[in-house]
C-alpha cells in the first residue's frame, strides 16, 4: 500500500469539500501518538504535538467549505415520507430476518 502514498497524493490535489478517508489521518496520529515521546527531557515534546495539530487541520481543511447539492425533488420527497420506527419494531423486524441462535 506504500503508506496510502497514491491516498496522500488524489487528496492534496483535491479541491474541498471532500470526503477524505478517515483511517488515513487516524492511522498517521496513531503513528505519531505511539513512536513519538510526549515528554522528552523533561519537557513537552512540541514536535510531536505540532504533528498531531498538522494531521487533525490537515481533516478539518475538507470540512470547511459545505456541499453545494441540487435538489432533486424524486429524490427528496420519498425520503421525506419515510416513516421512522422505533427501536422495538427495528428489533422485531431484524428477529424475523435472521433469528437468535438458541446456544
């Protein structure tokens, strides 16, 4: 996979608004949380805590400009109409599909 390198490259050339893959930036923090002391001689680490604000701006850049859709009325209006059911009926409904299995 080349550490996401083809990923990294479509999303910096990416105009936002995107929908980037989550589990790139949070495999990044966690490589930086994990390899990267938070004290170092005694000190906060700055380094590591600027990588980690870079990574979490770096997400927050394609949430910053909103979607702009066209609406498509025979799009819209049956999903307007969608009657929500509650968590009894849901838990029903799912029973019927695919019963508990007796252990």
């Amino acid at each position: 996979n080349n550490n996401f390198r083809t990923l990294r490259k479509i999303l910096s050339e990416a105009d936002p608004p995107c929908i980037p893959y989550v589990g790139l930036f949070m495999s990044d923090l966690t490589f930086v949380s994990e390899c990267n002391p938070t004290v170092l001689n005694g000190m906060i680490n700055f380094v590591k805590c600027t990588q980690i604000n870079n990574i979490i701006n770096r997400l927050r850049l394609y949430q910053q400009q909103p979607y702009h859709f066209e609406v498509v009325p025979s799009i819209v209006t049956p999903l307007q109409q969608l009657v929500a059911l509650d968590e009894e009926t849901l838990y029903e409904m799912s029973l019927n599909i695919e019963p508990k299995k007796n252990k």
